[in-house]
C-alpha cells in the first residue's frame, strides 16, 4: 500500500468486492473512486477523510447509507448557503449534524470529525497593544486531514492526548 500513496484515480468497478479495505483511506490523494457493480453494503468510516476526493461511483451495490462525514462535506462544499438554510427548515436532522461542523485551519474547507487538534502560537505584541507579560498565547485550531497537516508552510502543532 506505501507505493500507492500518491494514487489519484482508482477504478475497482466489476469485481465482486463486498468490502472496502480500511487501508484504502490512507489514500490521500486520491480524486476519484469507482466502485460501481460490486457487492458493497456498506462504505469504511474513515472514507470521509478522504479530502481530495472529488468523484465517488457506487451505482449497482448494495448500500443503504453514506458515512456521515463523506456526506456532510459533500453538502457544506457544493451547496451555497441559501440552499443549506432552505434545507434546515425541512429537515432538522441535517441542521443537528451540521452544527457540528469544524473548518479546517489549513484547507479552509468544512469536515465533521476532526481528525487532528492542533495548536498555533499568536504573538500579541503584533496584534494588539498590551502591557500584559503573557506576549504569546497558544490559540486552538483544528485540521481535516494527514494532507493538511503535512503540507509546508505552515504553523500549527499537533496535540497528543491520552
């Protein structure tokens, strides 16, 4: 799977598969994903994390239900703000999930489950005038995805919790 890191377009169409390695999702560059006429009934969790992911072709399977996050930044990157409100006052469950929503500190673009919270360093002095001592204050960010946090340039810090 190492050599396959920088893949862009991946066509399984016709195979009979009946699940989708998990391993699949460490992709993450992958632009399209053709699964069509397979025995699929179900997509792994983490195909949401999947950022650069344009296109997903699953006519003719089996499956009954998107993951959440795949579908969430499906509907917060291709819809403009009035269609989402339109949407919220018929169907309040999709409101709910939306809430939640988190915008990544890298991409800019809006994911659901945070993948890695970061931290950055402000420096005050620069921003504002203060007499305070405190003249760098950490500030809380969040990123979507391993590509966000590898990419250079720049200034957020991972945070490991137990």
């Amino acid at each position: 799977m190492d050599r396959l890191l920088e893949l862009k377009y991946l066509y399984v169409n016709n195979n009979q598969l009946g699940s989708i390695p998990n391993k699949l999702c460490l992709l993450q560059h992958l632009c399209e994903l053709h699964l069509a006429n397979n025995n699929l009934k179900l997509l792994p969790h983490d195909i949401g994390y999947l950022t650069n992911l344009k296109k997903l072709s699953l006519p003719r399977n089996q499956i009954e239900e998107l993951p959440e996050e795949i579908t969430a930044r499906y509907i917060m990157d291709e819809m403009t703000s009035n269609t989402i409100n339109s949407i919220f006052k018929h169907y309040s469950e999709v409101k709910k999930i939306l809430e939640n929503a988190s915008k990544c500190a890298v991409c800019g673009k809006s994911f659901l489950n945070t993948w890695l919270e970061c931290v950055t360093f402000v420096d005050l002095t620069r921003k504002i005038r203060m007499t305070s001592p405190a003249r760098v204050i950490p500030v809380r960010a969040f990123l979507c995805s391993y590509g966000c946090f590898n990419k250079p340039g720049h200034h957020y810090y991972g945070i490991a919790t137990p």
